[in-house]
C-alpha cells in the first residue's frame, strides 16, 4: 500500500505514456513530467503569493488580503486578472526586444532548474550525472536576464538597480558554491539523485540527513543565507526595495510582463530551496525511521513549505540590509566561514566514527563562527601597524 | 541536423557580436555565441564542459564585460566609424587565414576517420584526472587565478592616495 | 563531409570571425570579446578531437579544455581591469588615441 501510493504518479506516467508508439515514448512520458512540474509549481506560486501577504500581514498586526474568496484565498485568481488586463506600456527610449525578452529568459532560466530536482522517489525529470552543476550554470543565466531587464529600460535607476542585484547575486553565489561543495565531497558525486540515496539511510530512528553534522549544519545556514540573498528576498532585496529604488530593475515593466518576473523570481526561490533539501536535509526521505509509509512526494512538499515559511517569517522580521552591508557579510564572513567548513567536512570525512570527531568538528565550527562574526561587527582589518610614541 | 542549427546560431551569434556598434548588443549576441557553444558541447558529450562553458563563459565572463562596458561608457555618442583605419589590411588577413585553416583541414586525414561511438564519461573519472594525473596543473591553475584576482583588483582599484 | 570536419570548419570560421573583430574594431573591449571568441574556437577544436579522436577515455582534450576556460576568464578579468585603468587616464577607450608613450 505504500509502495503504490509512493509510485503514483510514476505509474500514472508510465501507463499514459505506454498508448503511443514505442519511439515516441520517452517523449511523452517526458511531456507528461514537464507539464506535472509546470502545473504543481505554478499552482505554488499562486499559493505563495496570497500565503506571503497573509503571513505578512499577521507579523505586522494586520489582516492579510481577506476579501476575494473565503479568507482571501482566491486572491491569486484576482492578482492574475488584473495583471493580465492591465495597459503594457513601453517606455519610448527602451530597447523593444531585449526589454520583451529579458521576463521570458527569466522564466524559463527559472523553471529549468526544477529539471535535476527530484521530487520524489525515481521521481526526477533528468537524472544528469552532473545535476549540480547543471543548477548553477542555469541560475547564473538568471542574472544576465536581470542585466537585460534593467539595462533595456533606458532609465538610470534601472540600470543601478540591476548593477546591485547582479554585484549581489554574484557574491553570494562563491559561499553558495562552497557550502554545496561540501555535500558533493560527503556523498562523491555531483549527481542529485545519488545525494539523496546517501541521506536515505537511518541510525536507529534518526536519518543520515547531512544538516545533522556540524559542517552540514553551518553549510545548512550557509545554503540558505545565500540562497536568500540569491532570490534577491529580504533582508536582502535592496535591489528592488520599494523604498529605496521603486522597484529597482523592473520599473519600467507592467501588466503582464511584470507578472512575469514576480512569478520567476518566486520559481527561482522555490527551485533553490528545493536544492537546499535535496542537498542538506534529504530531499524526499522521511525524517523519523518509522514514518517512511508516507509518500516521498508529501515529504518534499512538506519541507518546501516549511523552508517557505521560514522565507516569510525572516522577511517579516529583519530589516533591509545595506548594499556595503550586504558586500561585507558575503566576503569577510560568509566566504572565509564556507572555507572553514569545507575544511570541517574534510576532517569530518578522515576521522572514524565516535565522538571524537563530533567534538572537534563542532568546535572548529563554533570557534570560526565566533571570530568571524567579531571581527564583522568589530571591523577588524589587515592593515599596517602604525606605530605611536610617546610624545 | 541539431548540430547545425546550433552552428548557425553560434556563427550568427559571433558576427553580430563583432559588428554592433552599440556595446551592450554586441555583449549579448556574445552570450547567444556561447549559448550556442555550450549546446554544441552536450552535443558531442562533453557534459561537464558544456555546463561549466555556461557558468563560467555566461555566468561570470560576460557579465564581467558588461561592467566594464558601463564602467567606460562614453557620454556623447560619436559618429566615428566603428573600424580602425587599417581594415583593408585586416580582411585581407582574415581571409588569408581562414583559407589556411580550411585547406589545412581538407588536406588532413580527417576527411577519412572512422565514426567512434559516443564515449561514456563520468565526471568521477574527471575528478580522478585532475587529482591523480593532473595534479600539478590544477595547483598552478589555482595560483594563477589567484594571481590575477589579485591584479585586477590592484590595476582596476581607485588610487585614494593623491588628494592631500 | 565527416562530424569531425565540420566541427573542424565551424572552430576556423569562428577564429577567422573573433581575428577579424579584434584586427578591426576601434573600441578595446571589442578586441577582447574577438580574442575570448577566438579562445572559444581552440576549445571547440579540441572537444572535437577528444571525441572524434583516438584514445577518448584518456580525457586529455576535456582536461585541457577546462584549464583553457579557467585561463580565459583570468586573463579577461586583467584585461578589463587594463582598460578601465587606461579609461580613468585617457577617458576613451579607442586604440587609435591611444598611441604615445607619454603618461
């Protein structure tokens, strides 16, 4: 009973997939999982956005949108038709092809990522023997979408916004890097699916899952700071802070091509948090030993909403960081931490196992974090020593 | 048939990149161009080279153009030509070389090879490659981008010093 | 016309394309895209080779690729940091003023 109702959908596929010809098989059944995929994540979205406002919205001591539907859950039906009907207005000076087309790359940079993500147990769309890899390079083609957006609008503010994001998304993309080297040393490969059957195994009732050691917990933080600061989310999102910079590199934008963005940049976020489980807290493996008779697929969800919410939660809660604030966390203390850790898994990886490598794997950890986090906030520099006599 | 349409996008994406006159459209028929490559790489079954040209080529050297280009703009649009004075002599070069190329390659043994299998990689094997046999390159590469992170930033960094 | 020709014929053209920007174009970051373009033909031409080629499963051409990416990228990093350099002196970035030895 639970073999079935973990394998639904594959079997689903399988048998849908089985009435054409044997030559066109592997392409409709390939169709059917990027429709499946294409569907559940923009129903998420839709999700999301209305979640987000309420959730906000009861951080801040107010209602959330609570007038469309019962308790403003149809809200999305109504966001999506005002955005669709809206006037789309093209500044006069901006640059026609590059301004259409820097929504659509986003988009779809956006939802390539969900490709190497499994979702479930034998439920990935393409299982590359360099999954991992593949992920990166398809978000670093995020950014250039984000440089042609807010360069074809024409407009200085525009172009300062993009310069911000992409300085950004350039910076936390080294300790973002870093902390998943340490998960590719652990398990031996760069592909996803074999980092989730290492997660998969359990020790009495407590999964294997890497977020359980030291430097999997640090590179669990690490992960998700950057991650953050990659989707371009609070308290990172100077970029396109309504306060600061109106809607930084998407001002000119409206009506649906505007919709377009929102909608990659929540994908975006949905796909690296995604990785994030797949990578540290074992993709679609169940956390207690005992409650493997769930489906894998629940399993993944489950802790796709719990990282979302734990999004919204920290957006509601922190203020917005500074650009050269936001620079400095991400080169003195991120990048030199991620270093530490790759070094902690390492350790890790040659001693054998007890509690001896616990003890000193934690405490290199907490020792680096702790001088780390001094010397950010102290201002520590490397300078020359300047020499004062007494006069 | 794939590899020909990746061909022509790639050839369509160079030459407009060398003769935009604007900057920033030159940059980004640059990114088609290595689009197109990375493309042409999975295709002959080089993954991890395919996806590392687009992270890297992509990802970090274009956009590291694109800065420099907005970093140097000129304010005043000038109506110069956008070739130097000498282009007679260049075409004439251009071509020079690529009918030697073409005629080197023609007269090689490679119009006669036998058709190989695809070869089946797997980055482990990659990844054993570099330790085991190419260790001492993978050491020197990473002192030489060391070196050069640290002379960008020396060469391209604002001289504060002079303002007494 | 063999794959291995036509890879062959694709990595001439694209160097005959990035020598002819470099040669011609006044602006000097024009010249380094022709050269980058111009590196990403060498590596086009030895993919090529490694998979057409003998002895596929040593790995020397995919190797010898992914040091070449590594080098590009730092050397269009010094590059670019020359020409901004050079910008804040001369406030142009056209190689045809830029030719006395005088700072």
């Amino acid at each position: 009973m639970g073999e079935t109702a973990d394998q639904i959908f594959v079997t689903l596929q399988h048998s849908i997939a089985g009435y054409a010809p044997a030559g066109l098989r592997p392409v409709l059944s390939t169709m059917l999982a990027v429709i499946a995929i294409l569907g559940v994540f923009a129903l998420l979205f839709a999700m999301t956005t209305v979640l987000e406002r309420k959730g906000l919205g009861r951080i801040q001591n107010r209602y959330g949108p609570n007038r469309v539907g019962p308790f403003g859950l149809l809200q999305p039906i109504a966001d999506g038709i005002k955005s669709l009907t809206k006037e789309d207005i093209v500044p006069q000076a901006a640059d026609k092809a590059v301004h259409l087309l820097a929504p659509i790359s986003l988009v779809l940079a956006a939802f390539t990522l969900f490709a190497v993500l499994p979702l479930g147990r034998n439920m990935v769309l393409v299982n590359l023997d360099a999954g991992v890899l593949f992920f990166f390079a398809v978000s670093s083609v995020m950014e250039v979408a984000i440089f042609m957006a807010g360069w074809s609008s024409r407009n200085k503010y525009s172009l300062l916004g993009a310069m911000r994001a992409i300085a950004q998304m350039i910076s936390y993309e080294v300790p973002l890097i870093l902390a998943s080297v340490t998960v590719i040393m652990a398990a031996g490969s760069l592909s996803t699916v074999e980092i989730v059957a290492r997660q998969s195994g359990y020790s009495g009732i407590l999964p294997h899952w890497f977020v359980f050691t030291p430097w999997g917990f640090a590179g669990f933080f690490l992960f998700m700071v950057a991650a953050t600061a990659e989707s371009n989310r609070s308290p990172f999102d100077l970029p396109e802070g309504e306060s600061e910079i109106i809607a930084g590199y998407f001002t000119e934008y409206s009506g649906f091509k505007f919709a377009l963005f929102f909608l990659g940049e929540y994908i975006g976020m949905f796909a690296i948090s995604g990785l994030g489980i797949t990578l540290f807290l074992g993709g679609w493996s169940a956390p207690l030993s005992f409650l493997t008779w769930i489906p894998s697929y629940l399993w993944f969800f489950a802790k796709l909403l719990a990282v979302i919410a734990m999004f919204i939660w920290i957006r509601g809660t922190l203020p917005r960081l500074r650009m050269d604030q936001l620079m400095n966390f991400a080169w003195r203390f991120m990048l030199p931490m991620a270093l530490i850790n790759l070094v902690t898994a390492g350790i890790w990886h040659f001693f054998e196992h007890g509690v001896l490598r616990w003890i000193v794997c934690s405490v290199v950890v907490v020792v680096s974090y702790v001088l780390l986090g001094r010397g950010l906030t102290q201002g520590w520099k490397l300078e020359r020593r300047i020499y004062r006599f007494a006069e | 048939m794939l590899f020909t349409t990746f061909a022509i996008v790639t050839v369509a994406g160079a030459v407009a990149a060398m003769s935009f006159r604007h900057l920033v459209h030159s940059v980004l028929s640059l990114i088609v161009a290595f689009a197109g490559l990375a493309a042409i790489y999975l295709l002959l079954g080089a993954q991890f080279v395919g996806l590392a040209q687009v992270l890297i080529y992509i990802g970090a050297v274009a956009i590291l153009v694109v800065f420099a280009i907005l970093l140097t703009r000129n304010t005043r649009e000038i109506q110069r030509s956008i070739a130097v004075s000498s282009w007679r002599q260049s075409v004439a070069v251009v071509f020079a070389v690529f009918g030697v190329l073409a005629w080197a390659i023609y007269g090689s043994g490679a119009i006669s090879h036998v058709m190989r299998p695809q070869p089946e990689v797997a980055i482990q094997q990659i990844g054993d490659a570099l330790i085991l046999r190419f260790a001492l390159p993978l050491e020197i590469i990473g002192l030489l981008l060391t070196v050069a992170l640290i002379g960008a930033v020396t060469i391209a960094m604002q001289e504060k010093k002079e303002k007494r | 016309m063999t794959q291995l020709t036509s890879c062959l014929l694709l990595s001439a053209l694209l160097f005959a394309i990035g020598l002819a920007g470099a040669l011609m174009r006044r602006n000097a970051i024009l010249v380094l895209i022709g050269i980058e373009l111009m590196l990403n033909s060498a590596n086009l031409n030895f993919i090529a080779f490694w998979r057409y080629g003998p002895h596929p499963e040593a790995l020397t051409g995919m190797i010898f690729v992914i040091f070449s990416i590594g080098v590009a990228a730092a050397e269009a990093a010094v590059g670019l940091a020359l020409i901004i350099s050079l910008y804040r002196h001369i406030r142009t970035t056209d190689i045809e003023e830029v030719n006395s030895m005088r700072g």
